[in-house]
C-alpha cells in the first residue's frame, strides 16, 4: 500500500501546465528539472476518455458523460466509482495478501461453527489447529499475489462454504493505492494551477 502522505513529498517541486485544444485537454504536472514522477492526464473531451501516462503508469478510463477535465472532480474523491470506469492499466491496482486470506478464513470457520466440519476426517490424536493449518494450506495451495484463490482453492473452501462465490473474490485483496496517487497528483496540479493564477 503507498503511503499517500509520503509521496506528497515527491511532487513537492512539480509545477502543472494545462493545455487545451480542440477536443483534447492535457493536463501536465512534472519537476521542470526532472523527470522524476512526472505524470500527465490527457482528456478526450468528445469521448470522455482519459489518458494518464507517465512514470507512475498508463491508464485509459472511459465514462459516457464525466471523464472530462471540468467533470473529473467526480472521481478524485472515490476511486471505487473510478476504478469501475477502467478500460486498461499497467500498474496493478490490486494485490493479495495470503496472510489476510488465511486469517478471515479461520475467523469465518470459527463464525459459522465449522470445527466440527473441519475435523470430521481427522485422526483421533491430532490437535484442531495441526489440521485447521493443514486444511488452510490446502484451500489456499495456488494462491496468488496477483489473482488471489485459485480454481483449486476455490473448489477447496466450498467444501466448507456454500457461498464462497460471494466473498472469495475479496480474501486477502488490498489496494496497491496507485489509484489515490493518481487522484493525488490531479489535485495538488489543481491547486498549483490555481497558485499560478493568483500570482498573476
């Protein structure tokens, strides 16, 4: 997860420039003396699509009215709402942590009263936890950083749960934060744009 406040840090010599021409809006926010997180949103006002580039990424979002620059305000508070616009990206906005995974299962198991399920084949003189940390490492075997629960897992934790389908999708997903970033630099571009006009 990106510590949003500590990146602030790093725009903090960026200037912002727009431009606008027919049915394009751009939108710069870059260190004059650096390359350095520099980044640039690029509006196609007639297609309301949305272009960001630069050193923290590429993205494309499309929206039928709002993904313009005088509407974007829209989004930079709720990147929920954005993120549902995304046509493509190249920096991954989620991640999965096994950890997480393996602790909202054990309190899930333990919510609904499933010792009993998970014990049911065990051995007479084996501990519940030995098989509930075995069962755990079956269900999440092909877990992964990038997807979450695997097919095989998938198939594992219904065994045990018959609305898997409903939450497996989020077990241990978390935000990379890149999304609050880009909604970062929007703004902080914004208030410079505005600094420059009063020192006109």
């Amino acid at each position: 997860m990106i510590d949003i406040e500590r990146q602030r840090a790093n725009f903090k010599n960026h200037r912002a420039k727009l431009t606008k021409y027919d049915n394009i809006t751009i939108l710069d926010f870059k260190d004059p003396n650096s390359s350095h997180y520099r980044i640039r949103f690029l509006f196609e006002e007639d297609y309301c699509r949305l272009h960001i580039s630069g050193d923290l990424g590429e993205l494309i979002a499309t929206n039928y009215n709002n993904m313009t620059y005088e509407k974007f305000g829209d989004f930079v508070n709720n990147t929920g709402y954005f993120t549902e616009k995304i046509n493509c990206h190249n920096r991954p906005i989620y991640v999965y942590d096994e950890d997480e995974a393996r602790e909202k299962l054990k309190e899930m198991i333990e919510d609904l009263e499933l010792q009993e399920e998970i014990m049911k084949d065990a051995y007479d003189f084996e501990e519940y936890e030995d098989v509930l940390e075995e069962k755990l490492d079956y269900m999440l075997e092909d877990f992964s950083d990038d997807t979450g629960v695997g097919s095989q897992g998938y198939d594992r934790i219904s065994e045990y749960f018959t609305d898997a389908w409903e939450f497996i999708g989020y077990l241990g997903k978390e935000s990379t934060g890149i999304l609050d970033l880009y909604m970062l630099a929007f703004k902080l571009a914004q208030e410079d744009l505005k600094l420059q006009e009063s020192e006109k």
